[in-house]
C-alpha cells in the first residue's frame, strides 16, 4: 500500500504543523481510555497528531514521539479479521493502536521506527519502494532535527531559550516593524510572533480591518517548567508556542490567521553580459530545456603503427628512412598529415633509389 499523501487543510494549521510523512486511520485507545476511538493520524516530524477525520482542521489529540521506548505486535484479535493491533509504549504509559491490515501495520511501524531512531528497519516486511520511501523520510526528519536546532542557536532578541519548534509566523521584529509587516502583506495573515520589548518574552502582533487597521499586542511569557502563557485578563496557557498560535485562532474563530511570508524565487535563470564594442551590460535570459551534451571526438591514432609498417617495407635502413616521431631524425621532417600521403612519398622515393641503382648498375 502506497503512502497516503497529505490532504489539504486549512492555512492555519497546515502552515504550523511539521512536514507530514505519513497519515491513515488508527483505532487508538490510551493508558487512561476505556474505549478505542477511530482517528485519522498524521505523522508529522517526530509527533502523531490525531483528527476526528481526515477533512478536520484542528487536531484533537497530539502525541510526542520523543517519549518513545518501543513498538510491539500484539497478536490478540480483533473484531475486524483483517485489523492488526500493535502496542505503542511510552515513558508515560502504553497506547494501543489498530491499524486496517497487516501491511498498513508494518507501513506505521517502518514509519514510527524510521522518525524515531532516524536509521530504515531491516526486520520488518516491506518492499523496495516503501524503504525507499523510509529512506526519504529519515533524510528529510535529519534536515528537519537539523534546521530546528540550528534556529535555537540564532542569535535573538530573548535572552531566555525558547521551548519547542518555533511556528513559522515567527520574525525577529520589533513592535513597529511587525505593524509594518501586517500592514503591507494583509494577504499573508493578520497575526505575527515576535520577541518583545523586554527580552525576556514574547508578543504576539495582529491587525485587523474596522475603518482602516486596528493593531493588538498580546503579550507570552515563558513559564518556570516548559510551557507558555498568554498574559490576558484570563490567562491561557499552552504547552508549545505552537499552541499559543492555534489559541488565538481558536478564540477568534479563525480570524486571526498567522503570518506566512512566501518569498517569491525566479522561474528562470538570467545571468548579465557586456557588449565588446561598446561595453554595454545586458541582461538575458538563459534557454530553457535539457541541456546539450557536445559529443566527444575519438582520439587521433598516432602515426607510430604507420611508421613501423613502413620501416618494414623499406629495403634498408638509412638516414633518410622515416623515423619514429620523437626522435631526432624526425625533428626536421615535414609533419605526416595521413597515411595515405605517407605511404605515396616512401613508394616514390623507393621507385627513385631503384631507378638510380639500376642506372649506376648499366
């Protein structure tokens, strides 16, 4: 069974959200659950998150992987013939899932197993397409770690480390500058993420349209075990930064959306080029299309084979015998343009010599 590929969801959820590898319905029942409940997964970085069903926009349960500690068969059976169950469990518990069939089952697991050790399983069954598949994910999961640490090394306005991925809707802006920002892209989003004032937190900057633009300044401060809360009348807070976003979107009922800049790239590669006569600079544009590999020409034979076969016809050596290229005989001789005249001079000069003996002989 081929990978499902991701659906489209709304904005504001699928620009928050790591890149997603893998999705499909699991039945999922946790430590603390009675009942399994059928929920479309999605696989996303190194977190499940959970939907009611795969057109949802908002997620209603999430799971990080991070607490991950191994992933069992459980051969029990199931009411659906055709399902296979496995045992996820976790430093805070075990969770069990159900997959469709035998192949989803190893599909997930091969999946689970590629995010969290990031290295392809060998043990499972799979085909070649589906490891190549596992191999692509776990480059992609290894940029992914890669560029997240990278942005916490970023040097910043904060002076305090920020907790969890940092939403894309980010900017290391001041309060004028997001203004700025929301005010020139209003197709962009209408709420941005920046440092605050202080250094020690977070703002979040929103504009929305009543008789021209009204701009909002919410301030997030970081909580003393992990975590963030947004400084209203009523605080509220949020595990991740990622959940400050998806809070304000949830208590404006979607009008807030985040800001995503999507800077534009060329279509086409141009390069600048000056006229000899006058110097001019232009600029062009480079042809589209495959580009032409010019074909390689044989190597030229040398005239070493053709020398020898002639020293070989020749009655007798002497000094005006061709010699081999190199030597010194062979440095005041006209070059050998080809073969054919070669082999025209020396038959001359052979016709030349008998005719002389020949007479001398008389």
């Amino acid at each position: 069974m081929a990978a499902v590929p991701p659906i489209a969801r709304a904005r504001s959820l699928r620009t928050q959200l790591p890149s997603c590898y893998y999705e499909g319905y699991l039945e999922k029942r946790g430590p603390k659950e009675k009942a399994a409940r059928r929920l479309w997964t999605c696989l996303c970085g190194n977190m499940l998150y959970f939907f009611n069903n795969a057109k949802d926009v908002h997620y209603v349960e999430k799971l990080d992987l991070s607490g991950f500690v191994s992933l069992i068969d459980d051969p029990s059976r199931d009411r659906n013939l055709e399902a296979a169950r496995l045992n996820l469990r976790m430093k805070d518990g075990e969770i069990k899932l159900t997959a469709p069939n035998l192949e989803a089952r190893e599909l997930w697991k091969g999946f689970l197993y590629s995010v969290v050790e990031l290295v392809v399983p060998t043990t499972f069954t799979l085909l070649p397409g589906q490891l190549h598949m596992l191999n692509e994910v776990v480059e992609k999961e290894k940029m992914r770690q890669k560029a997240h640490a990278a942005s916490k090394a970023l040097s910043s306005p904060l002076s305090l480390p920020l907790v969890g991925e940092i939403p894309a809707c980010f900017r290391p802006v001041s309060r004028t500058e997001a203004e700025v920002l929301l005010e020139r892209h209003p197709d962009c989003g209408n709420m941005l993420l920046r440092p605050g004032r202080d250094g020690s937190s977070l703002a979040v900057t929103t504009r929305q349209n009543l008789n021209g633009s009204v701009f909002r300044h919410y301030r997030v401060t970081q909580k003393p075990q992990d975590g963030y809360i947004i400084d209203v009348e009523t605080p509220i807070p949020c595990p991740t930064l990622h959940d400050v976003i998806s809070a304000l979107v949830e208590k404006s009922a979607g009008t807030l959306q985040p800001f995503i800049l999507e800077e534009p790239y060329e279509e086409n590669i141009t390069f600048v080029s000056s006229n000899d006569e006058n110097g001019e600079r232009t600029l062009h544009c480079a042809p589209a299309g495959p580009i032409s590999r010019v074909p390689s020409l044989p190597p030229k034979q040398g005239t070493d084979k053709w020398t020898l076969r002639s020293q070989t016809r020749s009655p007798s050596s002497s000094p005006q015998s061709f010699s081999p290229s190199g030597s010194p005989s062979n440095s005041m001789k006209r070059p050998v343009q080809c073969p054919s005249l070669l082999s025209q001079s020396l038959t001359d000069e052979l016709k030349h010599k008998l005719e002389k003996r020949w007479t001398s002989q008389e």
